[in-house]
C-alpha cells in the first residue's frame, strides 16, 4: 500500500525482471520484434491450457483450428490460489494477491489486428469476454473485473500479437470516486447525466448507434480520448444483452477504423470500467469503454500531480473522429 498516494501498487514476486528483459529498448523502439510469439496457431503448448475458445467442432483444446483462445496469463502476479490475508510490519502493509489474469488470443494471425476484424470476429471476442466475466465473477476472492487491451509500443503491450485482458483483482481499485459521490448526493447516475447532458450539446458526440454514444469525454485527460457509453443503465460489461453485443461488435470496428487512420497508427489503450463484484458496494456504477490513444508520453508533472495537460481540446477530437467516420 502507497501511504502517500492511498493507492495499492502490484508487485510481482515470481518473475523479477532483469535490465535487459523489459520490451523497449533505450532507443524507444520494440526489442521484441523477431522474437518467438506463442500466440500464433500451432505453438498452443507455449501458452498456458486455454480455460475457454471458439474453435471447431474436431478440434482438441490446446490444438489448432481455433478462432480465439482463452488462457491464463504465464507473466502475472495473481493466482487463485488462498485467502486474501493482509500483513502489517511498521509503515509496510502488504496482503497476498489471490485473482485471476488471463488473456484473450483474438485472432489465430500474428498480423492481424482488432481494427481490421469483421463484425463477426469482434462480436465471438465479446462473448468469450463476457462468459469470462460471469465466471471470474463466481468466485468470491474476486472484488473488481477489469477487461482490458494494450496495442503497441506506448500502450505497455510486451507482445504484438492481438489480444485482450481480462483480470479479477481482491480489491476495488477505487479508481472512479467520483460515480459513487454524484449518486450519494444527486440520487441518480453520473453517466446516465452525462448522456444527457453530452446528446444535448452535441459538440463531443462522435457517433450513436441504438445502444450506444461515442463520446470525447469533457475532461478528457489524454488527446483523443474516447469513451464508448452504453445508452442503458447497467453496472457491469456482463449485462449486455446479445443485441447490444452485436451493436458494440459493428461500432467498436468501425471507430477503431477510424480512430487508427486519423491518428496515423497509433499505440493505444482500452479499458472496461465496471462496478465491484461479490462486496457490497454504493450505488453509481454505470460500466463505459475508454479509449486512450498513446500519442504523447506520461510526463514529469502529470506523473507527479496527477494534472494531465491535454493539446487537443475534446470538441475537436470529436470533430475529427466524425468526419473520419464519413459522418
Ligand atoms: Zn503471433
Ligand atoms: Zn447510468
């Protein structure tokens, strides 16, 4: 625990990272390039068992003929495995790290990438999150589900073979005061306020399909930043309905598209944020896609203060986004 920042910090014990081990190297480029991937079709033994997949009909787990995998992630610093049990020593407080990660494969071709999927892929990959989620979600350990995707060099991601994330942690990040505060006070969701307040402006929408908004949030922290709003209130990822699932597949594509051209092939990040699981928790949760691109790196007084300085004002970004949507 970070008693300065009151926030937790995630150290992995079993893998220790030597100098020359981290992906980038100091001349800021990928030093990963050539190296073996196990994400390809045929190489399912250098990953761990898939625990889920779209695969064919006579295909063997953990063979070929598989469309997207499921597995555990071999780099993590949570197992399912005990109690939660905390550990106090003077200043230094620590507790074990019971949870799950795992990573979704979502395509079988090293080249291919989320942008340039069919419908069809985008819409199998949210299902398998989705029973992930409903799963993850059965065991109590677990309190906060993130579903998350690092693409390229800035966004963190170690392999460039596409794939998502999905982790159950054994405690609430508590990264979204502000959903719970407004409901405490206002008896009614942020979210769903600022939908309303977002549809009547007009000026940061992107895109809207039946179930969905596409937003360049007001306070965005980063150029670019989108958020992809479910128009329904629900709390959690895991309550989209096969309809909306479809929706969400066809408007994530088509944004990403849009996204990546405009941008000039970005690194990026996305991030499921939900409400807590298996804890009782206050009201306010309304869960909602963020999109970050990587277009500049994290710097000294962002790092120190938390006081993001963003050159792209949302009403543009939003603008932009539009017209690379052909809107
Ligand atoms: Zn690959
Ligand atoms: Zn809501």
């Amino acid at each position: 625990l970070d008693l300065i920042r009151g926030k937790w910090v995630v150290i992995s014990t079993d893998f220790a990272l030597k100098p020359a081990d981290f992906p980038i190297n100091r001349n800021g480029s990928y030093i990963s390039n050539n190296r073996f991937c196990p994400f390809c079709e045929g190489r399912e033994e250098h990953t761990t068992p898939e625990v889920a997949a779209c695969r064919a009909q006579d295909s063997l787990p953990n063979s070929p003929g598989w469309d997207i995998r499921a597995v555990p992630s071999k780099y993590t610093a949570f197992k399912l495995e005990g109690q939660l049990h905390s550990c106090e020593t003077g200043l230094l407080k620590s507790c074990s790290g019971p949870g799950q990660h795992e990573v979704i494969i979502e395509t079988p071709c090293h080249d291919q990438e989320l942008h340039q999927f069919s419908d069809d892929r985008m819409e199998k990959i949210l299902t398998l999150i989705r029973q992930r989620y409903l799963q993850l979600a059965e065991d109590e350990r677990i309190k906060y589900i993130q579903v998350y995707k690092n693409r390229g060099l800035f966004s963190g991601a170690s392999l460039e073979h596409s794939h998502s994330q999905i982790i159950g942690i054994p405690v609430v990040p508590n990264n979204t005061p502000g959903l719970t505060k407004y409901y405490s006070e206002n008896n009614k969701c942020l979210i769903c306020s600022i939908i309303e307040e977002e549809k009547a402006a007009k000026q940061r929408i992107v895109y809207e399909s039946l179930y969905f908004l596409i937003i360049c949030p007001y306070a965005s922290r980063f150029s670019y930043e989108s958020w992809i709003i479910p128009k329904e209130h629900a709390e959690h990822f895991s309550d989209i309905t096969d309809a909306q699932l479809k929706d969400l597949a066809h408007i994530s594509i088509k944004f990403l598209k849009a996204m990546v051209d405009s941008l000039d092939n970005p690194s990026y990040n996305m991030g499921v944020n939900n409400a807590p699981v298996n804890i009782l928790y206050e009201k306010g949760y309304h869960w909602y896609i963020e999109i970050t691109p990587r277009l500049m790196v994290t710097n000294g007084l962002e790092l120190a203060t938390g006081l993001y300085i963003n050159p792209a004002a949302p009403e543009l970004a939003a603008s932009i986004f539009r017209e690379a949507m052909g809107l």
